[in-house]
C-alpha cells in the first residue's frame, strides 16, 4: 500500500490458488489469494522494510513494516514448492485475466461464500498428505 516495499514478478502462467486455512484466514482476514512464482523470477526492493516469521514448520510469511501489507508466502521445507513465492493477488498492479486453478483446505473454507467455476478442491486432509502440513495450516 505505502510503496516502501516493490517487486518484479516474471509470470510464466496466469493461475492463482486460493487457502481457506485457519492461518490464512486470520494472517489474510479471509480466503488468501495467491499467485506462485518461482523463486529466482521475483526480485524485491525496499528489502530493508519486510519482515518476515517463520509461520510454520514448512514456511515463512513476509510484511511491510511500514503499513502492514502482506507481501508473500514462502515455502521454506525442502520440497518440490521450496523457495516459491505466493504472491497475494491483490499486490499485482493488473490482476485481469487471472484463472481460479485450485482452492486448498476447502473443507475450512466458511459456509457464507463459495467461488464460482470449475477448479481442483483439496480438503484439508488431501493437504496434509500433499505437503505434510498441520492440521492448522501454514
């Protein structure tokens, strides 16, 4: 929001994801919407204003300690997804064009709202056995 903290992003596709986790839910103040983006195709500026806390035992969550904004999600665990950023959509300068692909921990998602399309659902069981999450998410 403030601007202390900028990146650039090379997407190589144009889908996002979407987290119902209990974690997300409260870090994101509801469904958290994210694109992923490798690693090395993220550069940041204002580095000295992010902070970040090791969310879980598989990732990390950055902000700007400026105004708050949440930056990004980062899987930190070895694994296929280590090192990728999630990027809220939100952060994007022109979000246009961007497909639902996935909602993840749909089983937590709260009954007053559902996204509309055909998309991949994962339970929160299906997640844990993905990743090897907790219970609580990420």
């Amino acid at each position: 929001m403030c601007g202390a903290v900028r990146f650039r992003a090379t997407l190589s596709h144009t889908a996002f994801g979407v987290c119902h986790c209990k974690m997300c839910q409260r870090w994101a103040g509801g469904m958290f919407a994210a694109i992923t983006v490798p690693h090395a195709d993220v550069v940041w500026s204002g580095q000295a204003q992010i902070a970040r806390i090791q969310s879980s035992d598989w990732a990390q969550r950055g902000w700007c300690t400026t105004c708050g904004s949440g930056l990004f999600y980062q899987v930190t665990r070895e694994s296929a997804q280590g090192g990728d950023w999630e990027i809220p959509v939100g952060l994007f300068d022109d979000a246009n064009g961007l497909t639902l692909e996935r909602e993840i921990y749909i089983d937590r998602k709260p009954d007053s709202y559902a996204l509309a399309g055909h998309h991949q659902t994962l339970t929160e069981a299906e997640v844990i056995a993905l990743y090897g999450s907790t219970s609580e998410g990420a």
